[in-house]
C-alpha cells in the first residue's frame, strides 16, 4: 500500500489517522505491540526506530536486551478493530548497534527472510510460494479454571449436536457431519464473511471460506498462493482478524488443535511450491503425479526431519490430541496423491504445471509461522541437496488408505511423534539444517527447547477431568 514514510504521513492527514499501531512478534508467534499518536510518526522512525525489551518476547539474546522495532511501511492497513483511528503495521527487530543497527537473528520475521536469502544462494529456486489452511472452531461460550480445588473446561456452539434436547430450533448438526453444510444450519456464515472483507481490505486474497468436519462449531478459511516472507505476515494478520471479528459477533476463535474431545480437530495444512524466475521447480509430466525429482527430493527433507519438524509445526501439548488415527489427521510419515492419511499429500486438482505442489498436514495454527515456513524450507532445501528420495527411503507413495491397513502392516509403517516431548528429542538431536547458513541461531533453538520443556513439565503436573474420571475410585 505504502512505499515510504511520506506517504504514511500523506495518509494521515488525509484520512485523519489518530494512531500508529506497531505490531511485533514473540518467541510463540502471538503479536504484541505499542502504539504512538500518529503525528509523531517521521521519517527518522524508520530508522531509529521504537525500543523494547526482547527478553520479555522471551528471545535470549546475547547482547543486551534492549532492541529497536524498525516499522516496514509495506505492511501497514488501517486496523478495522480500532474505534479511534489507527494505522498497524509490522516490521523487524534490530540490534542497537553503531554506525549503524543491525538484524537481530533470532527474531521470526529476520529467521524467514534469512531461509529465503539461504534459498536464492542455492540457486534452487527465487522465491517459495505457500498456501497455509486455517481451520478453527468458533464458540458462543467458552471458559476454563485451573487452580488447587477445581480443574474445568467448557464450550458451547448452539448448533452443536449436543443441544439437540435444548435448542428450540431443530437447527442442530449431528456429529462430524458439518462439511459444507448449509443455511439455516451455517448460522456463522455473515461472522466468516466478514472475516474474509476484512482480509481482503488489509490486501490478503482469500480464496474461500466454509463449515468444516467438527460439528462443535468448526471452520476453515483458506486464502491464495503467496510469497513466503509475505503469508507469515499475512498468517499473523489471519489469525488477529478472525479472533476480533468473532469477537465483534459475540463469539470466541480458537486455533487450539483439540479444543473438544472426540471431534474433529483442527490444522494448518501447509501448500509449497518453488519458482525460479517464471519456471515451476517442482513440474515435470513425466515424474510421479507430475511432480519433478527436485519436489521429490523436496519431499524427502521433510520426511527426513519430520519428528525434529514437528517441534516447531506441533508446538503445544495440546497439538499431539489431534495427530491421532481417525479424524482425517496424518500419522503417518509418507507421501501420496489425494490421500488424507499420510503427512504429505499432492493434490491431484492441481493439473496445470505452476499449480503443481504438495501440503505438508501436521502443522497446526498454534506455531509461529515464521518459524514453520522457514522450517519447513530449510528441511526441503536439505533435501534436496543431499537428493533425499522418498520413494527409496520407504515413504511411499501411499496410495491407499493408511487407516484401514491391519495392525501388523500399521507397525511396519514410520508414525508421528506422540507427544510433544519426543518432538524436542527428536529437535535437540536434528537440527543441523535449521542452522545452516545462519538462518536459525543456535541459541535461538536452544532456548525455544528450554521454554518448551517447561511448559510440559508444567502442564504434566496439573490433574484433569479425564484423570479423575479413570482414577478417582481405583
């Protein structure tokens, strides 16, 4: 929208702009931010910047903690949410340095745009277009209590197939039969809507939007193809303006993987594909599903590395109740055309070759997605270097259903970790191509396991419901 800091300020005079919103990222990928009146903004905050405490974004940073937010223009969108006029905007995190400041490597906006440099030294491909999936559930009641005398969780959807008995409409969706389903039933249709006008206002094509499988009040918003660096800007910006529309209607969003026990839950498939000048990397009629050797090998680096992946795509406790057999979730590592049951399935609705592409399924919305799509382009990226083939390592291709195989043939296939504890095993051991060519520092990977073992072992510790259920009269 935006080329430079005058016409920022053109725009604020014209449009009567109150405020400038910066919005920064923490080590979780949730936003945080500051905000200035906005005839302070100038081009000399640009360049000096706004100044924050990184140690409280949970970064451990060798030098000082003090850093500099440096906003990027190109990212700003007058803020729907605001009721006072407001400018938002992104940007990236600096180190106070002299002459002058530089790129704190740990920050996940710099760690994005590092994996794409890394990529064009390659000389493998110029940019990685992505299409990540955002399923979610929206709730008309939702609370918890965790403390000494009492452990709880509830949600409501009015629609759900447990207020059959009380509904008073009949406007009620059975169990696991909310795909796609229709008006009087789809009664959040105008809330999604608006989600998608908003989107498309702050310049995020959105390619639809619809009910998904999870009756408790499930759906899917999915916009289209775009650059990498851009759609981790534009996933935080997703996720931001679906919690505050369902806000604005009285509803809750959550991105929570397994929010209600027994349904569906809920995802971020992943689509990937590489272009070189105006060339599909990843085409080729004659290779299997029309996919090249290079998408192959692709392919393979992230088979090779999904347990350690599976750190930074999976990244909650919670995200491991989803990966289980049975609600269209992978398990199993492999590969496959239109099969909902391996991790990496190729959609075979994409024909045309700068279409063609494969989605990587056990990401879920609860990572930081400049960390995922850098992950995910590094381990790609490594295997092509190293010509990983799926094929020959055993990773299929699957081309049945994995689900319904006997349980001797399942024990001979490659699972998912289980638990988000062997995903930090598998990170603390395979991590070498994250941190190649400095794209992920070291340290950064090593505190991101520190906070993550914690949080396990905090979690570990509280009783649940379910515990008392089956222990409570032992």
């Amino acid at each position: 929208m935006f080329k430079n800091a005058k016409e920022v300020i053109q725009f604020i005079r014209d449009e009567d702009i109150k405020m400038l919103d910066f919005k920064m990222v923490d080590i979780n990928g949730a936003f945080r931010h500051v905000t200035i009146p906005a005839g302070h903004f100038s081009e000399e905050t640009l360049v000096n910047g706004i100044g924050f405490d990184a140690s409280n974004y949970g970064y451990a940073v060798v030098e000082k903690s003090d850093m500099v937010f440096i906003p990027d223009v190109t990212t700003a969108i007058v803020d729907p949410f605001c009721e006072i006029p407001t400018l938002s905007m992104t940007g990236n995190a600096m180190i106070i340095d002299y002459p002058s400041n530089r790129p704190l490597p740990q920050y996940p906006r710099n760690i994005v745009l590092a994996a794409e440099e890394y990529m064009r030294g390659t000389g493998v491909a110029d940019k990685m277009l992505i299409l990540p999936e955002f399923e979610f559930y929206l709730f008309d009641e939702a609370g918890w209590r965790v403390d000494s005398s009492h452990q709880e969780a509830h949600v409501d959807f009015n629609q759900a197939y447990w207020n059959s008995d009380s509904d008073g409409t009949g406007n009620v969706v059975p169990y696991q039969k909310n795909y796609h389903i229709a008006k009087p039933y789809d009664t959040t249709y105008d809330c999604r809507s608006q989600m998608v006008l908003h989107m498309e206002e702050a310049g995020i094509p959105v390619k639809y939007h619809h009910p998904e499988v999870g009756a408790g009040g499930q759906f899917e918003i999915e916009p289209l193809l775009g650059e990498m660096s851009k759609m981790a800007d534009n996933s935080m910006m997703i996720k931001y303006i679906i919690k505050n529309t369902a806000q604005d209607f009285g509803m809750s969003a959550t991105f929570m993987p397994k929010p209600i026990f027994g349904e569906a839950g809920s995802g971020m498939h992943v689509h990937m594909l590489l272009m070189k000048g105006d060339k599909p990397v990843f085409s080729d009629d004659k290779g299997y599903a029309h996919l090249s050797k290079t998408a192959h090998y692709f392919m393979g680096g992230l088979l090779k590395h999904i347990n350690s992946l599976c750190a930074i795509t999976n990244p909650s406790t919670n995200s491991f109740k989803r990966l289980v057999p049975g609600f269209e979730a992978p398990v199993t590592v492999g590969y496959a055309t239109s099969n909902r049951s391996a991790v990496i399935r190729i959609p075979a609705y994409a024909k045309t070759p700068n279409m063609r592409r494969f989605e990587i399924r056990n990401p879920d919305a609860t990572c930081n997605p400049y960390f995922c799509y850098a992950a995910l382009l590094m381990a790609g990226l490594d295997g092509i270097k190293n010509k990983i083939d799926p094929k020959k390592n055993g990773w299929g291709p699957y081309d049945f259903n994995l689900f319904h195989l006997p349980d001797e043939e399942k024990a001979k296939l490659q699972s998912l970790p289980t638990s988000l504890e062997k995903a930090l095993d598998a990170l603390e051991k395979d991590h070498d191509y994250l941190i190649v060519g400095g794209v992920f520092p070291e340290d950064l990977i090593v505190n991101f396991i520190k906070n993550k073992r914690k949080e396990c072992a905090d979690l570990a510790r509280i009783p649940t419901a379910a515990e008392f259920d089956r222990y409570y009269n032992s």
